[in-house]
C-alpha cells in the first residue's frame, strides 16, 4: 500500500511553518547568547602563551619610527595594538592608547592595518601618537598570522615575547583597569 498524499492545505502549511520553526530556534539562540553576560570581545585565541607571530613590517612612512619586528619584544612587555585610519572605534580608544603610552614600563607598538600611508599620518596628526613604533600591513597578511578578527585589536606581548593577552574591539576604560592593567603588571613582574 502506498501513504496517501498529502493534502494541498497540509503541504502549504508545513511550506509555512518550516521557515517560521527555523527563524524561531535561531532567535532563541541569538536571546540565550545576548543575555548570558559573556563578554563578547573576549575572544578564545590559541596564541595566548605562545610566542608573537614572526614579524617584520616596513615603517610609516614619515613618522621616524621603526617598523614592526618581533627581534623588539625581546626582554620588554610590549602592546600591539592592531588599527586603521578608517576605523571608527580605533579613533574611540586612540585617548586611552595615549594615556598607556605615558607608562614608560611598556612599549607601545601599531600595526597599521590595510591603510593607506598619508591617511594613517593624518590621523596620527589629528590624535597624537601613542606609539613607540608602527609597522604597516597593507595586505592584512601579517594580521593573519596573529590571529586578528578586525580592528581595533590589542595584544599584550610579555617581555618572554610570549602573548598574555587579546582584546577583541576598541579598549574602553573598563577594560583597561579591570583586565589589561593587572595584566600588564603580571607581565612586568615576571621579567
């Protein structure tokens, strides 16, 4: 015997209910991750203790500073601060960049990010500059090798050149006091 089948009303309901079954177990998701209280720009990374990428990027041009190189984390606690000129929340947290950048316990260091050279110096014109050097990635090559999502991107390299740490997205001035400080103290306690 063959099952009978089935009715045009049944299959236009169920044509109807699918799609409405699946948007509804996806929003529930999407609620049970918005009110779990995770922060977000906590991301796992699996280079957290393990050695900086190998690095070597050409200076901007213009600023007299170095480049980029992983030779220069060697015996300091160094943050790598992942930005662009076209990035809106990196101009959020360029204030608290400057302020980390008064603690001469630690090398600040940029790695400009598929920028073009005059944009970045005119945004470091307008802002100041925090860094003790910045090295340019106009291809994003060498942020892949750090494992970078976007930016802003901050990585804290102990003085090992072992990274400690990653914040995903602009440091606020929470974030720096309840996690990247007593970080970076650890850090520098362990020279």
């Amino acid at each position: 015997m063959s099952a009978e089948p089935a009715s045009p009303g049944k299959a236009r309901l169920l044509i109807f209910l699918l799609p409405l079954a699946v948007f509804l177990g996806l929003a529930a998701m999407f609620l049970i991750q918005l009110y779990s209280g995770r922060d977000t720009s906590v991301v796992p990374s699996a280079l957290i203790g393990e050695p900086a990428p190998k690095t070597d990027l050409p200076p901007l041009e213009g600023t007299h500073l170095p480049g980029l190189s992983s030779a220069a984390f060697a015996g300091k606690v160094t943050l790598v601060n992942v930005w662009g000129s076209w990035c809106v929340p990196c101009r959020q947290e360029h204030p608290l960049l400057l302020e980390l950048a008064r603690d001469e316990r630690i090398v600040i260091a940029g790695m400009n990010y598929k920028d073009e050279p005059e944009n970045a110096l005119r945004y470091l014109g307008d802002l100041g500059n925090p860094y003790d050097m910045i090295g340019v990635d106009r291809s994003g090559r060498t942020a892949i090798d750090w494992g970078v999502y976007g930016v802003p991107e901050t990585f804290l390299v102990g003085s090992d050149g072992d990274i400690r740490y990653k914040h995903v997205g602009p440091l606020t001035p929470q974030s720096v006091a309840e996690e990247l400080m007593p970080r970076i103290e650890k850090a520098l306690s362990a020279r």
